[in-house]
C-alpha cells in the first residue's frame, strides 16, 4: 500500500493554489488541468479536492456524492476537450508496481491521436 496521506504532496498545494497549474475544469469536487510533461496531444489529469492516497483509498472512503461528483467530471472534461467523438483514454497508478509518483488520487486523459495498445 501506500503511506497516509501527505498535505504537502504537489497536487494537494494544487488545490491550494501554492502552485499554479493549467486548469481545464474545477468544480465542487474535482479538479482537472494540463500535466506538466504530457505524454499525449492532450494528457489532463482529474483530481478529486478530497485528501485521498491512491484509487484504492478513494474507493474505501469517499461518500457517494465525491464519487459521482468526481466521475462526472472525468466525463465532463473528455467533452470538454472535445475527446469525446475519436476517443480517449483514463488511467491511474496506483502504488509502486504502477509507478505513481504523487500520493494524491488522479486519473490521466490521455487523447488527441490514436494511442496505440495498452502499457503491458
Ligand atoms: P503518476 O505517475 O503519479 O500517475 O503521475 C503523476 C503525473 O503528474 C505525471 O504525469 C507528471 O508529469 C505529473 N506532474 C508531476 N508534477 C506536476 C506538477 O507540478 N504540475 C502538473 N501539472 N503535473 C505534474
């Protein structure tokens, strides 16, 4: 698994504002902005405003309401960026085997070209 959460990881001072940050969508529940090094035409990442490590935490502890409200935006921003009609892709790391690097939850969109198969 992964430690507790961390107040002082990027994403969290994000939220905050500490950092800026190419904002595509903020609402209630999420925010989505532009990575810093993307890794496709368009690579957006979803972020939930609530304090969660991993997928996996977020699945366990957030109430109903942050789930859809953070799954809403995920689909939100697709169309927002107008992905919606070639396609696109959502994914998460969680933990170390998959290599995420920040400790708070995120989803990556990934579209803009046709993005080949899965990572094995
Ligand atoms: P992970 O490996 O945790 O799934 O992905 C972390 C992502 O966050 C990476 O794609 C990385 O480029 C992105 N990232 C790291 N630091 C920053 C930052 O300060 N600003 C933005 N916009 N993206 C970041």
């Amino acid at each position: 698994g992964l430690p507790p959460y961390d107040d002082g990881n990027i994403f969290a001072r994000i939220l905050r504002g500490e950092i800026p940050s190419r904002k595509v969508h903020e609402d209630e529940h999420a925010l989505a902005f532009h990575d810093i090094a993307p890794q496709a035409p368009v690579h957006v990442l979803v972020i939930p405003k609530g304090s969660y490590v991993s997928v996996a935490d977020f699945s366990a502890k957030a109430s109903p309401e942050e789930v859809a409200g953070f799954w809403r935006a995920v689909g939100l921003v697709a169309r927002q960026l107008g992905l919606e009609d070639q396609g696109f892709r959502v994914l998460t790391n969680m933990g170390s085997d998959a290599g995420q690097e920040v400790p708070h939850f995120h989803v990556h969109i990934f579209g803009g070209k046709p993005l080949g198969p899965m990572l094995a």
